[in-house]
C-alpha cells in the first residue's frame, strides 16, 4: 500500500498546505465580515433579504444558541453545516464580545478547514485512482453518491413541507 508524501500534494501546481492556508485566512475574513454585517444590522436583519431567506425560526433557534453558548457556538458552528454561515450574522446582532469571537473563529477555522481540506483530497484523491485502474467501477461509485445524496435532499425536503400531526 502507497501512503502519499501530505508534502508533495498539490492542487493546480500549488502545495496542498498553501491552497489550505489561503482558504483558512479566506474564511476567517468572511466570519469577520459577517459579524460585522450583522453587528450592523442588528434588529433589522430580521427584516433584510438574508433575513426572510432565513427564516425568523431559524434565526431564533440560532439566537438561542448563541446565548446559550457564546464564542463556544461559534467555534461549534464551523462543524454544523447548517450554521456555518448563519451564526456569525446572529452573533454579530446579539453583540457577542467581539474578542471571544475573534478567537473563536480564528480557531475554527484553523481546526475545520485543514481537516476538511485533507479529507476532501483524500476522498477525491482515492476517487481519481479508483477511476483510473477501473472506469466501469469509478463511475459506479459515482452513481451510488449521487442516488444516496439527492434521495437525502429529497427526503429533507419532503419532511420540511409535511406539517407535523400531534395526536392527543
């Protein structure tokens, strides 16, 4: 079994740990900018367009969350998809000490992007051989990720417009 130099990596001709450096220092900047956004917003953000894409809902559970948890749910949000992107603006308006965050997101990203990064090259990677010493196969695996993922989405989707019955 081949294990690949982690060093000798590269994506377009640039070293894996450079393209993973730029993409945490890219992110970090768009926390910050989203607290800021946010932060600047306030009470109307419930109002704005991000706001109504949202949903009000959604944006309660995340104040809650916020509250509950402080700098603590931001760095968790990096690994929850759903709040990757959400909670920054919510705790830019809830005011959250903007030192914590900053500290909270600065860890996030360097934990979450490289570990995402490496297993993103890893699977790819183990994917680009695997259609290399078999098509047939490759293109297979391909099919079954793509079933498995658009049955989930529709799934999710389905349960989200079926109201819920409560029986007494």
């Amino acid at each position: 079994m081949h294990v690949p130099d982690p060093l000798g990596a590269s994506i377009f001709g640039l070293p894996l740990w450079l393209v993973v450096a730029v993409g945490a220092v890219a992110l970090f900047g768009a926390f910050q900018v989203y607290y800021w956004l946010g932060h600047k917003l306030g009470d109307a953000i419930y109002r704005s367009r991000l706001g109504e894409k949202i949903g009000k809902e959604r944006i309660l559970r995340v104040e809650a969350i916020v509250r509950r948890w402080g700098a603590l749910a931001v760095y968790g949000c990096f690994w929850i998809p759903g709040l990757r992107h959400t909670l920054p603006w919510v705790a830019g308006a809830l005011r959250v000490d903007y030192r914590w965050y900053l500290v909270a997101s600065a860890l996030g990203c360097l934990t979450w992007v490289p570990v995402t990064s490496f297993g993103l090259y890893s699977l790819i990677g183990t994917w680009v051989s695997l259609v290399a010493s078999s098509p047939l196969l490759g293109l297979g695996v391909l099919v079954v990720v793509a079933a498995v993922t658009a049955g989930f989405v529709i799934w999710r989707r389905r349960g989200k417009r079926t109201p819920s019955t409560t029986t007494s």
